[in-house]
C-alpha cells in the first residue's frame, strides 16, 4: 500500500472574527483551505518545484519563499483577466507543476455562517422547518447585502440581534417589491424566516471553529481509500505550542499529523500558493457580483465583460485549473463547505464555463454577452445545489464487502443487485423487529436493516411496502430521521403492513 504526504495551508484567515474583522473594506467572508498531496514515491514534484523557485528567485519574499502573497488581490479584480504578462506566466509555471497523480482537496467556509449557526444553534430541521434552508437564506442575506447593524449586533448587542433581523428581512420585502419578477424567490424566503424566528437565546463566545476542513479531508481519505498518509501542517504560533489548527486536525481523527515550517517544507509553499489562487479568484467574483447599494440590489448583477477580455494564455489558466479542480482526481469530497457555498458554486461555474471555449476568439466574438450567458449558467448551477441542499441525507462512500455487496452505514451487507437479498423472513403473521435503517435502490425494491442477535443484517421487503420505505426515507430526506425503532410487519388477506411502534 502507498504512502501519501500531504500539506495543508489556508487563505483569509482572520481569526479573531469580531465587527471590526467582519466590517473591514478588504474583508472577505470566505475562509479557505488547500491540502495538496502525492504518493511518498513521487519525488519528481519536488524537484520540478525546486526548478519553479530558481527561476523566479527574484520574487522570493524575506523568508526566501515564493508563496501567494507575490500575487496581489488587485490583479485579481477580473479573475485571470487582469493578470499580467509576468503574473500570468508565474500562475501557468505553478499549475504546469500539477499532474493527474497529485491530490487536491480545498474547502471554502463562510464566517457569517459560522456566526449565524452560533446564534441559532437550538435550530434544527423539523417536518415542517427546514432549519438549514432557514440559516442558509439569512446567511445569503447578510453576506450579499453586509447591513452593518445587522453584523454589529451579532458582537455588540446579540439581545437587540433578532429585532434588527427581522427589521432588515421587512425592509428587503419591501424593497424588492419594486421589481418582483427577479426577487420573488427571495422575497418568499424572507416571508418565511420572518414567519418562523420567535426567540433567541445569548450569544456564545464566538471564535473560529477549526475542525470543519478536517472532517472533509478525512471524507475524502475515506473516499480515496488512503489510509497510510502523512499530513503536514503549516506552523502557526509560538514553537512550544501545539495550535489550535493541529488540535482540530488530531481531534476529528488525523492522527498521522504534525506541524512544520514552510520554508523546510515545499509542499507546504504549494499549497500556501494554491489556497492563495482560488481564494483570490473566489473574493474577485464576490466583488463583482457584491451589491454596492440597497437600489442597486433590486436590479441583476452580472460580471463586467473586463472578465473575459481573455488572451490565450489567461484563458489558458482556467482550463488548467478546470482540470486539477474538475477532472483530475475526482471525488465527491474534493471539494467541502458549509450550508452557504453560493462562492464555491460560482467559482465551479466559473472554471466550467471557460473550459468551454475553444479560443480567447471565441469569447471576443460575443464578448458583450458573456456576462448574461455566464449568469444564466451560473443560476442553473446554483439551482441545481439548492435542490441538492433540500435532502438532509449524508452522502457517505460505499464501503465494499466483496464483488457483490458493500456494507451500509449500519453494517449491514446490501447486494447490488437487490435481487440477491434475502427476504424479510416473517414466519408468523405478525412480526416486530428492531429495524436500524430503511432503504430503497433505484429500482425502489425497499429493504430494513434489523438488529439481529447482536448483528446488524439486511433484508430486502416485498414490493408492496416500497411505498411506506420511500415515505421513511422522503421523511429523512427533510430531516426527520424515524430510525432506530421497532417496526411491527404484518401480512393480512395477502397484503403486508408496516407500522413503527
């Protein structure tokens, strides 16, 4: 089995998150983390990457590091647009470094978001509230429109919080009512948090939570089926102490992790490098699509064509790293983030829709409608997540059994081929089993995991109760988990029945 290292480092952040961080002008909500990684056997990298800091030995900062900060925001204004010539061949030289073999695993994670789940911690999703739905909107609202009192009393005065909250969400109805067409969505979404915020309790101490990358990168492990590894994590802090950073990482399970300087490290500096390229492409198009006014927010916002007034070698950048995000190593946790991810959405369109184009000629052609095309694309994808958003399901890697099988997350052993497993067996007309799990695949066969004699089995139902398991699983979908629980099964007149006890 391989031996893999990896390296993580991050970008924007701000650790104290207080009013005076939040209410910056050059504030960005998102705080991002890079690991990058590579079987312990692939040495070549490290020598290419040697190569890449001789040759751009004059950008090297005190240090004797050539990291992100060499890459000032400003260039960033247009994305890769407005990179020039010496940036733009610095950019291409680091991402020519990456191959198919290495691994890239980021995660972009709003603080507003942090905060606001702080605040509404007692939330949690019922039949008839969707409290991720709920937080999501109210974190979308105050991260695309930044109202100040709203922000200063999450610090300064958390009692007075929810009468400014709700004070806000009527002002914003109110307004977008001056163009419903593109604000209806909204407006209803704001009519229903209006609608279900009755109370708040004290806000906690409020600091930055350290362990939500980690349990993404462990996902991806899993994912990958990597479990011989080696994290480093880039030293913050005094020598002597143990940061919060590698406490969180030990805490969630990474136990193979340490601390190192980056100047001992390269892997370190190209991960430092990476998280500083997406987090300045991702606060870019924040910027651009950012409300500047509350008359300007009832209008639609599209990128200025300045993004894609490409030449060949700037919308060469993109298709590189449409390739390391998009299509090299690829996996569901490659990428991880909050309930928010509105910027990590758009900057996945954003790559796909410039791997589209054949030619910076192309995009010239018809560069003044770029923007409304690129819009429309990104809507659908952020639509598409919305949907996704609604089903409270975890999505977990199939652990296989064998050939045939895998074991599901109660460890029970499910066939693939549904046909192949075994019967509830109920040998009296009424049965009660304690059932861990309900189920049903793509052909809806509905099946229950059961506790039995200790061992967690599964058992496919007859087809007849493939109704009951979708309307089970419909109900966990929205949050309502029914399970663990005893389940009588009943067969009368030649008709089964399920009821949950």
């Amino acid at each position: 089995m391989f031996k893999y290292n990896f390296y993580y480092d991050e970008s924007e952040h701000s650790r104290k998150i207080n009013y005076k961080t939040v209410s910056a002008s050059n504030y960005y909500d998102n705080f991002v983390t890079m690991i990058v990684g590579w079987s312990a056997e692939k040495d070549d990298i490290l020598q290419q990457h040697a190569a890449f800091e001789t040759k751009y030995a004059d950008r090297k900062d005190r240090n004797g590091e050539i990291k992100s900060t060499v890459l000032h925001q400003k260039q960033f204004k247009y994305g890769f647009a407005t990179l020039n010539k010496q940036n733009a061949q610095l950019v291409n030289d680091f991402l020519s470094l990456f191959d198919k073999d290495i691994h890239i695993y980021f995660s972009v994670s709003s603080k507003i978001e942090y905060l606001v789940l702080q605040i509404f911690q007692r939330y949690r999703n019922s039949f008839l509230v969707d409290a991720d739905l709920m937080k999501y909107s109210i974190t979308k609202a105050l991260v695309m429109y930044r109202p100040k009192e709203i922000i200063k009393c999450l610090y300064e005065s958390p009692k007075d919080f929810l009468v400014e909250l709700k004070k806000f969400f009527r002002d914003r109805i109110e307004c977008n009512r001056n163009n419903p067409k593109l604000k209806q969505k909204e407006m209803e979404a704001f009519q229903q948090i209006l609608f279900i915020l009755d109370d708040i309790s004290d806000a906690p101490e409020i600091d930055w939570d350290y362990h939500m990358p980690f349990d993404g990168f462990k996902k991806y492990l899993t994912e990958k089926d990597i479990s011989n590894y080696n994290l480093i994590i880039d030293k913050e802090g005094k020598d002597e102490e143990r940061s919060k950073t590698l406490k969180a990482a030990r805490e969630i399970g990474l136990y193979n992790s340490d601390e190192a300087d980056s100047t001992e490290y390269p892997g370190l500096r190209m991960a430092d490098m990476m998280a500083g390229i997406i987090s300045k492409l991702l606060k870019g198009l924040c910027d651009s699509l950012q409300y500047q006014s509350l008359d300007e927010s009832i209008n639609k916002k599209i990128l200025d064509t300045g993004w894609f007034c490409l030449n060949e070698v700037q919308l060469g950048l993109y298709k590189k790293l449409y390739r390391l995000i998009c299509e090299w190593q690829p996996a569901w946790y490659k990428s991880y983030s909050g309930i928010y991810s509105d910027d990590l959405v758009l900057f996945n369109a954003l790559l796909n829709f410039m791997n589209h184009f054949e030619s910076a000629e192309q995009i010239q052609n018809d560069i003044d409608m770029q923007g409304e095309y690129f819009n429309a694309f990104a809507c659908e994808q952020l639509e598409r997540y919305f949907d996704q958003r609604r089903c409270k399901l975890p999505i977990e890697p199939v652990i296989l059994f064998d050939e045939e099988s895998y074991l599901n997350k109660r460890g029970g052993k499910v066939f693939f081929d549904s046909r192949k497993q075994p019967l509830l067996p109920l040998h009296r007309s009424s049965q009660t089993f304690y059932v861990l799990s309900v189920g049903v695949d793509q052909k809806l066969t509905p099946s229950v995991t059961i506790l039995k004699d200790g061992e967690s089995v599964c058992f496919r139902l007859p087809d007849e109760l493939s109704e009951w398991a979708c309307s089970a699983v419909g109900m966990a979908a929205m949050g309502m988990n029914l399970f663990p629980a005893k389940v009588t099964f009943s067969k009368m007149n030649g008709r089964y029945f399920a009821d949950i006890l």
